[in-house]
C-alpha cells in the first residue's frame, strides 16, 4: 500500500466519525440526580465529539417529573428516571424510544437488568445504574447481628434513634415488605395496612429524608435507618462500624435509567451520549466514585477487587433474596398518595 493511498484511507476514517457528531449538533442538555455524573466523564466527552454538555440536576424523581411534564417533554435532551417514575413517563408519552441496535456498546449490558416490567424490551430506556435500599446499622450502638429485618425497626431499644425515607413508595414499602406484602401491590387492604404499620411506628422516627442518610448517620443522629446502597458504601470508608443489612423480608431494588424525552431537541446526540456512557471503562469509572451497582458486565470486571468482592456494592444472590424492583403501580398511586400524606400530617 503506497503511502498516498494509506494517508486517504486515514483521512476518510478520521471525516466518518466526527460527520456523525456533526449531525449531532453542537450542545447535549442532560438532567440527571445531584452528584451522579463524574465532571471527567462529561469534559471527556465533549474533547471527543466537539458537543458542548449543559448539565443541570434535580434531587428527586418527582421534581423532575414535574419539570419535564409542564414543558411537554422538551427542554432536555436524556433524564434519569426511576424505574417506578419510568413507567410512568412511558404511559404519559413523555419518552421517546430508543433503539438498542444504534448502540454499539449495548452488549456490554448485563442480561439480568433488562427488560424488566418498567420498561419490556427496553423500548424508552437504558439502564445507568441499579441498587439497592436497604437498613444501615451502626453497630458501635446496636448490637451487631439484632437488626437483620425490616420488623426490627420496632424494637423498643432504638426508638427515637430511627431514620426513615421521605419518599412515599420507599417509607410505605419498608411497611409492606415488613407485613410480607408486594411493595407494588395494587390492594388498597395492603396498603392501608402499611400505612397503620408505619403510623404505630412513627413516634420512635428520629427524621425523616431521602437524601441526607450520610450525614445523619455521620453525624450520629440516627443508629438505624434506610439507605441508599451506594452512600452506605461511602460512608463505611469513614465509618467501619456502620453495617449495610439487606433485611431477610427483601431489599428495595431500584434502577436509574438513561431516557430520551420525546420532544429531545438533539436525538441524535443523546444517543451517542448513552453508547458513550456504555463503554466499559467509563461505566466502571462512574460505578468506582459513587458505589453503585453498574449494570454494565464489561464494566464489572473493570472494577478494583475491593469493590468486586464489596456485597453492598456488588450483591450475590443470596443477598437479595425476596427483594424487589419498583415497578408502577397503576392507578393505585393516588392510594399510596393519599396514606402517606395521612401519615405526614398524623400526630402534628
């Protein structure tokens, strides 16, 4: 191959690429959860397409929910939506689908996290991280090994030393999962029985949040609680008497997916977004600063042993056995709805 010939094969490859960033456009809009996204990861991927990343953050699903429904899903082009909230947009219309075939990093996925009943077939979303939410546990105030459920939030010995979820499916889920129900269930019974389950424990609750745990638990103002499996994993790092259970009635699941809205300004780009985001050192890049558990295989075995061989990090079956991802739950919300804000106002 004459040097001519090899520098024009060199030029058409290096004019391929970036033509599909081009038609990407110039500017990616992202809304994601605060603290979710390593800086590096979004300065790495503008260096290499040329698209300039407007990043913004919310702390709940449903703030962003609301957001993103009063602007009729434009304004951002990819959101990361929990797998209840998920369905939801779904079913409102409020994604648009996604092709898993435009995706050449889609493989590196792990099987056991797709197509689950939020989202079959993974028509509208792409999985970013999963985890867990399960009870924390500091072991330098509660005997180690008497906390290994749900139910044992009612033991006398920890009232008014209790850290519950501010979110209305994780709080009344603790109930229904503690009573041996579904933490999707649909019966009004069940719920209302959840509901009473909480309401008797909610004088021994010290505070109730969802994104403050590690500061709680840091500060000591709480010696059991619920928590993110991700920040209970930071925090032991600090803190190694703080113990991670996943009570034997099950685990929450929960799953945070990378979505396209349906009026997206820049389709085009937020796929190339997500293959980015799917690429295995990357993936185990985002997995290795925020203690989560990646969905992505290839990136699994990326990761520092330490965190491979870390169950709150890396779960095994055993684990998470009776444990349950959150799914919709139909027109049943407005019955959740209107038993949490019960239980919010009971006693004030």
């Amino acid at each position: 191959m004459t040097k001519r010939i090899a520098a024009l094969l060199l030029l058409a490859a290096l004019v391929a690429v970036p033509s599909a960033w081009a038609e990407a456009g110039k500017t990616l809009t992202i809304y994601n959860w605060t603290d979710y996204m390593p800086q590096s990861v979004l300065d790495e991927f503008t260096a290499e397409t040329g698209i300039k990343v407007i990043y913004s953050t919310y702390d709940s699903n449903e703030a962003m929910f609301t957001k993103l429904k009063l602007m009729g899903g434009k304004g951002y082009d990819i959101v990361v939506p929990s797998t209840y909230f998920l369905s939801l947009m779904r079913e409102q219309g409020l994604l648009a689908e996604i092709d898993p075939k435009g995706l050449t990093n889609f493989a590196n996925l792990d099987p056991e996290v797709l197509n689950k009943p939020f989202d079959p077939e993974n028509r509208y979303s792409i999985p970013y991280m999963w985890g867990s939410t399960g009870l924390m546990v500091n072991t330098a105030q509660v005997a180690p090994g008497t906390v290994t459920s749900w139910a044992d939030l009612k033991r006398p010995e920890l009232a008014g030393r209790i850290l519950m979820s501010s979110d209305l499916r994780d709080g009344l889920g603790v109930a229904l999962k503690a009573l041996g129900h579904s933490m999707n269930t649909r019966d009004e019974a069940e719920i209302k029985a959840a509901y009473e389950w909480l309401l008797e424990l909610k004088p021994a609750v010290r505070m109730f949040t969802s994104d403050g745990a590690k500061q709680v638990f840091a500060g000591e103002e709480a010696v059991v609680g619920l928590i993110f499996n991700g920040d209970a994993s930071q925090i032991r790092e600090e803190m190694p008497e703080l113990e991670y259970v996943y009570p034997r009635e099950g685990a929450m699941l929960w799953m945070d997916n990378l979505c396209i809205p349906a009026g997206a300004q820049n389709k085009e780009g937020a796929m190339l977004f997500i293959d980015f985001l799917l690429r295995p050192e990357i993936a185990a890049r985002i997995a290795e600063e925020f203690r989560y558990t990646t969905p992505n295989k290839a990136a699994q075995a990326l990761l520092p042993e330490e965190l491979r061989n870390d169950p709150i990090v890396s779960p095994r079956p055993e684990d998470l056995v009776n444990s349950e991802f959150q799914t919709g739950v139909g027109d049943a919300l407005p019955v959740y709805e209107k038993y949490w804000e019960m239980l919010k106002v009971a006693g004030d």
